[in-house]
C-alpha cells in the first residue's frame, strides 16, 4: 500500500529531468498521474514506465504560457479523474544567450513567460478545484536561483524563480484557510536535460557530481507524503558540491 494510493497528482514538466522522476515517485507511492508537457512522446515514454511498474498514468500535452490552454487542462483533468490532490508545478526553461550582454527582448520574455507566467496560471487553474475538494497541496519547482543572484543561470531566469517562490509563500498566506499547501523547492544544479541550455558545456565529471533527477523526484515525493497539518513552505536542496560555493572558494584562494 502506498501513501499516495488514489490521490491525484498532476505533474508539469513531466516528460524529462525533475519532472519525469518526480511523476515516477510520486506513481510508486500509489498516486494516479497526469503528465503534462508540449511534446507528446516523451510523456507517453514516461506513462508507459509507470504502467510497466503496476501504476496509473494520462497523458496531457498543453502549453502552459497559453492561459486557456491550462484553464482547459486543468478542467478536463478534474472532469475525468474528480480532483487534483497534488500539483507539481515544474515545468521551466533557461536560454542560451542570458546574460546582460547578449539577452534580448524577446529572450526576457521567453524567461518571464516560461518559468513565472506560465507557474502563475496553473496555480491559478488548479485554485478553484482544490478550493472546491476541501484542499490540497502544490509544489512550485523554483530554484537556488530564487533565493540568490549571479552565477551561471542569468538575471531573467533568477528574477523569474524569485517571483515564484514569492508566489508559492502568497498561495499559503492567502489559501491556508482553504486546506491549501504550497512549497517552493530550490533546487541546486541537476543534471537533466535544461543544462544543455549552458553557454559553457558541462563535463561528464561536473554533470555526475551534481544533484541526479531521482534525488529531487524523492524530496517531492516525501513533500507529498506529509500530513494534511503540515506545510514545506520552502525547501533548498542543493548538489553537496556546490559549484557556485566552489568558485566562490576559488577565486578566494
Ligand atoms: N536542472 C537544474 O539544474 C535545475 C535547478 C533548479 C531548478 N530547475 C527547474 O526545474 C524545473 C524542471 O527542469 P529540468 O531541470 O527537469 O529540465 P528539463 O528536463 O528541461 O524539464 C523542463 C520541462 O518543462 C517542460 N516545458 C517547458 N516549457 C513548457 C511549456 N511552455 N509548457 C509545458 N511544458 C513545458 C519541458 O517539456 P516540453 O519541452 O515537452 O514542453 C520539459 O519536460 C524547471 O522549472 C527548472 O527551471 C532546474
């Protein structure tokens, strides 16, 4: 028996990286998955990997920078399954050319509309329903990057990820009336797939020293777990070897 058993948790994001090992452990706690993300196939990928384990999984491909998008999907997967327990609002980019030297307009709208909009509109669509249900809990995949400036994710993406863990704290001050939990999880450097979006490659040695994707999907499906009185405002998990520590130790030295 799982402590998820027939809950029902939508993950976005879920076709890769975090998202992908947050669906599958969240699955082999016993909850029912809906796996959104642009691109069909690596979310059938992924829904086929938790039905080889004994698990439950839809498939539910949607943009999530297009609001009507979201608010469709969001009503559809409550019109199907009854209700949204858990989100798992992950989903997120990065771009190559980030920093103040090079970013463009249209690339600070990418950063705003990818990770901040687009989390803004799920938690919104999910609101309603879970405000109905009596409850239930969100995740908000921010990052390091949301608590700290400089380094290797650029200033479009850092202010993006600050406004989403200051959106997941407004969603407790506001909905905990609600039976509402909401937790910002800031993660350190992962190795999936978002890394290719580096200027600067990462070696094979770097990428095997940081965080895996199977470390986080574990914190959110211990998040997940926890009981109804208790809320993981915020959660920073970072790789033990902190490459931004690490340089800031070096150029000390
Ligand atoms: N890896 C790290 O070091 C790290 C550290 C801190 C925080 N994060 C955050 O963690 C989250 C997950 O990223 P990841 O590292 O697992 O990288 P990833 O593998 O690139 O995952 C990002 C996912 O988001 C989906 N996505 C992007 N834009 C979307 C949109 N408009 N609509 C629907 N889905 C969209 C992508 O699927 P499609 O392309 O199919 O849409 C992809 O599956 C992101 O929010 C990222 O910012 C990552």
């Amino acid at each position: 028996m799982g402590q998820l058993d027939g809950k029902i948790a939508w993950v976005t994001g879920a076709g890769s990286g975090i998202g992908e090992a947050a669906a599958l452990a969240l699955a082999g706690e016993g909850a029912v998955l809906v796996l959104t993300g642009r691109r069909k196939e690596p979310l059938e990928e992924v829904a086929a990997k938790i039905k080889a384990a004994g698990g439950k999984a839809h498939v539910h491909p949607c943009d999530l920078t297009v609001a009507a998008e979201v608010d469709a999907a969001a009503e559809q997967i409550a019109q199907r399954l009854g209700r949204i327990d858990i989100l798992v609002s992950n989903a997120g980019a990065n771009i190559v050319d980030r920093h103040w030297n090079r970013i463009t307009a249209e690339g600070i709208d990418t950063l705003i509309h990818f990770n901040l909009s687009s989390a803004m509109y799920v938690a919104r669509a999910v609101m309603g329903i879970m405000r109905a249900q009596g409850g239930g809990l969100m995740i908000h995949t921010a990052s390091m990057a949301g608590r700290n400036t400089g380094g290797f994710s650029g200033p479009g993406y850092q202010a993006a990820k600050h406004g989403v863990v200051a959106m997941s704290h407004s969603i407790n001050q506001e909905e905990c009336v609600n039976g509402i939990r909401s937790t910002a999880l800031l993660p350190g450097e992962v190795n999936t797939p978002i890394l290719k979006q580096r200027p600067n490659p990462l070696s094979a040695e770097e990428l095997a020293r940081m965080l895996q994707p199977e470390d986080t999907g574990e914190v959110i499906r211990w998040i997940a777990c926890q009981p109804k009185h208790v809320c993981i405002n915020e959660m920073w998990v970072t790789p033990a070897w902190n490459r931004s520590y690490v340089a800031a130790l070096q150029r000390k030295l």
